[in-house]
C-alpha cells in the first residue's frame, strides 16, 4: 500500500471514530476499561476530542509518515502503531488520567522511532530531530502543555501520553531491526 493510501485509510478510520453514537464507546475511559470494556486501550488513541483535533493529528501523522517513509512499510507501519497504541493504552493506568482521547501519544512514538531510524541509518538530521523532541518533552514535563492546543481540542493535552509514546518509540526502535534504505 502507497504511503498516500495509508494516510487516506487511516483518515477514514478516524472519522468513522468521530461518529458521534461511535466516540463515546471507543475513547480511554479508565473506570470503562476496569469494568472490562478492554478495546478502549487501543481505540481511545483514535478518537479524538473535535473535529479540530482529528485535524491537528491528521496533519502531524501525514507529516510524520512522509519524513520517515523511507523507514517502513505499511505492514510493520501498522504494527508498529498498534504497539504504541498497547503501551500507551496500559500505560495511562500509571498516571493520574481517567479519559484520554487522541493520536498525539503515538504520534510521538512514532516521531521518536523515526528518528532513532534516522539515527541508525546515519540520515541526515536525524540527531537534531531527536534533540528537538527531548526539548520538546522536556518542556512539556516541566511546564505543562500548549495552552493554544489545549483551548483548541477542549481539554488539557496529555503531556504523560506523549512522554510514553516517545520513550516507547526509543525503545521499539533500539530493539528492531533497521530496515535497508532504497
């Protein structure tokens, strides 16, 4: 599948989460998950909060697919995602949040295997794009997240989620196998 499908696919998918009888059912809701509604540790990464979240995600994770592309194919895209989305999903349990929607904690997982990749297959940039996602987290850790994205999605940003998709993209990435450049 063309990276350009994929983007598409995925699009559709959360739009079809945003339906408004669909989002309630599919968001991570803490109390939800422990009455055994499980699913909710992967969906709750594809809804999304409003129209322009889904936006603001769709954009970041079209951007963030095509800088890396050269890194995957959309079998191993996939899974990858899916990973990122299980520890994400588990990992809110250690946090103090109990409803979380949205794409931002893989798309930082993803952002940090891309660059780890970029790293190992000696790409240019791929150290400053690293650099520039431990500023980026660093900041978020210590000071909160934007206040213009939280006004714009209708709820705080769930800095932690991002935090564990970074680490966890590290991590994917230094413990799989490169694929060859073309």
């Amino acid at each position: 599948m063309s990276i350009r499908n994929y983007i598409i696919l995925a699009l559709i998918i959360g739009i079809i989460a945003q339906i408004p009888q669909l989002q309630p059912l599919l968001v991570w809701d803490r109390q939800a998950i422990l009455n055994g509604e499980v699913w909710r540790i992967l969906t709750g990464n594809i809804t999304h909060t409003n129209w322009i979240h889904l936006a603001m995600n769709a954009g970041a994770f079209a951007i963030i697919s095509f800088i890396f592309r050269a890194h995957f194919n959309s079998h191993h895209y996939s899974l990858l995602i899916l990973s990122l989305s299980a520890i994400i999903g588990v990992g809110l349990f250690a946090t103090q949040i109990s409803w979380y929607a949205g794409f931002s904690g893989v798309l930082h997982g993803l952002f940090a295997w891309g660059a780890i990749r970029d790293i190992q297959t000696k790409t240019k940039g791929g150290w400053l794009l690293f650099f520039g996602l431990i500023v980026k987290i660093s900041w978020e850790q210590c000071f909160g997240g934007s206040a213009s994205s939280a006004e714009l999605i209708g709820v705080q940003v769930a800095t932690q989620a991002h935090l564990m998709g970074a680490i966890s993209g590290v991590i994917i990435a230094l413990i799989t196998t490169p694929r060859n450049k073309a």
